[in-house]
C-alpha cells in the first residue's frame, strides 16, 4: 500500500469541504454555496497542480473585511434583541462606522449557524432602509422543531453572527406600477417594508399601495406602531386577514373597518383587487403553500402570472 505522502496530506488538508443540503437555504442566491463551493475547489485544484498555496490565499483576505459579500461570510455584531411576538423577534445588527447595507429593495441576506456540529444557512430579508446607516434590523421567527430557530433562540447582545448577500430582490421603479398589491403572512412582511418605505419617502413616487397582512390574531401582529404610521400615507392602504379571530368586536375599532377574519381566500382576493384603484401589479411572500394559493386566487381574479413577483 502506497503511503500518503506529508504534502499530499497537506493538500488534503485545504481542500474545501463540500456543503451539505442542509447548508443550502434554498432561495435560489447567486452564488449558491455550491457555487462558492465550485469556485474554491477549481481554485484549490489550480494551487495543487502548480504546488504553490499562495493561490489558495484570496479567498482568506477577503473574509475579514467588514463588508457584506456574497461569496464569503462576515461576522456583525448583535446590538439589540427585541421580542415582538412569542416566537417572533427583532434583531439589529451593528455596522462599522455609519457604512450601509446598501441594499437594493427586498434584497435577501443568507445565515450561517451550527447546531449540533451541523452547519445550516437560511435567507432573510432586512427590515431596516436599504440605505439606514451604521446598523441593520432583520425579522425573525422561531420554529419549536426549527434547526435555526435553536441556534437564534441562543442569541443575546453584543454575539458575533455570520452573513454573507446581498441576494435577489425585487426591480422596483417609482411609479412603473399604477398600484402594488401586496400579500404577506406572517414574516413574509419583511421584504415589503423598505419598498412601503421607499415609496413613502420619495415624494415623487405617487404609487398606490395595497398591503395585505395575514397573521393568526391580532397579537400575532408584527410592527403595529410602523404599519399604522405607513397607513397614514394618501397612497397606503393597509388590510388585515386574521385566520384565528372569531369576531372584530374585541379589536380597537381603529383596526375594525380594515381587518377581516377567516382566511385570504378566491371571494376576499376579488373583494381586495376590485377595490384597488388601479390595476394592481401583485408582490407575494409567504410559506411556499401560502404563495401557491395567492397564485391561484389571482388566476381566478384575472390577474396574469407577469403581473406577479414572489419572494
């Protein structure tokens, strides 16, 4: 049997290890992990064959640099943890001097976290501004059985966090659409934020905007205070659906002439889409199952699948 040799097992030693699914958020980012993967192998196998790791080291130098970057993680500082809901808090990370994310809207940023020695990576979108300066805000929630949600719930002031983006997004345009029709549930509210924001920070954008919030109860509700300021605005419309809630009576009556209860189904998207007033161009995040029946209820209201963009 042929020994390896010293620098053989050197080499070994470098060479990047391949992600594991659950590594993979599945959101579709440019680059992937397996992306990044590739590139680093191909980059390995080019410093093994001219035997000079000095090849290997871009890669490395890279990775201290406090910048967001889609090919290598960064670590941010947590500098505040606030609970929204039981399973739902906010989390406002640390940017060095008063740089920005510089995110274009409803940009996603990818996780990293070990639980259990297993590395996972899932996508969020920040909530803050795309251009607020020297933090950020991310939504989150915490699932019981959630690998990630384990390694969140651990999360106190002043933890390093690992982030690497920015991904996707949306192409928005001040006034392209006539009227965004927006239909969120539950954390899916997140990349509708900082359009909303940037729509009602722009005094040149007269587009109308439509949002519809489906949450459990009325306490499931995230953001109440931002969301009655944004419905405020002459262009902003803001409906709450409410699967859990038998009744409005107990509601503030503040929030009873625009929540309705039951779910967000065929009969209330149509109600919704007539009283827009223009033809509505639609942005949907949700569960995969919740954006399926958005899909379909809209096909049913004759809204065509190009007038539709899902997160």
């Amino acid at each position: 049997l042929q020994t390896m040799s010293g620098n053989e097992h050197d080499w070994l030693a470098l060479k990047p290890q391949e992600p594991s699914p659950s590594q993979c958020c599945g959101s579709g980012c440019k680059p992937c992990i397996y992306d990044v993967y590739e590139k680093e192998l191909a980059q390995w196998e080019r410093a093994k064959a001219k035997q000079d790791k000095s090849l290997l080291m871009e890669k490395k130098e890279q990775s201290n640099n406090s910048e967001l970057n889609p090919d290598t993680f960064t670590a941010f500082n947590i500098s505040s943890v606030e609970q929204l809901t039981e399973d739902t808090y906010q989390y406002k990370f640390e940017l060095p001097g008063n740089s920005s994310l510089r995110l274009s809207l409803g940009q996603h940023i990818v996780l990293r976290g070990v639980v259990n020695g297993l590395e996972v990576q899932r996508a969020y979108t920040p909530i803050s501004r795309g251009n607020a300066e020297g933090y950020f805000e991310v939504l989150m929630k915490c699932y019981e059985a959630g690998l990630m949600s384990q390694y969140i719930k651990t999360w106190k002031k002043g933890d390093m966090v690992f982030w690497r983006g920015p991904f996707g997004g949306f192409p928005y345009q001040p006034n392209k659409h006539g009227e965004l029709l927006m239909l969120a549930s539950g954390t899916g509210l997140a990349p509708m934020l900082p359009i909303l924001q940037s729509i009602t920070d722009d005094e040149e954008d007269e587009t109308f905007v439509t949002l519809v919030g489906c949450f459990r109860t009325f306490d499931k509700i995230y953001l109440k205070p931002l969301l009655q300021d944004l419905a405020r605005y002459w262009n902003v419309r803001i409906f709450y659906v409410l699967s859990q809630e038998t009744s409005l009576e107990k509601l503030p009556w503040s929030y009873q002439e625009n929540t309705y209860t039951g779910r967000l189904n065929e009969d209330l998207m149509k109600t919704i889409i007539n009283s827009c007033r223009r033809r509505p161009f639609v942005l949907i995040c949700g569960s995969s199952a919740f954006n399926e029946d958005m899909r379909r209820y809209l096909k049913a209201a004759g809204i065509e699948e190009n007038s539709c963009f899902v997160f």
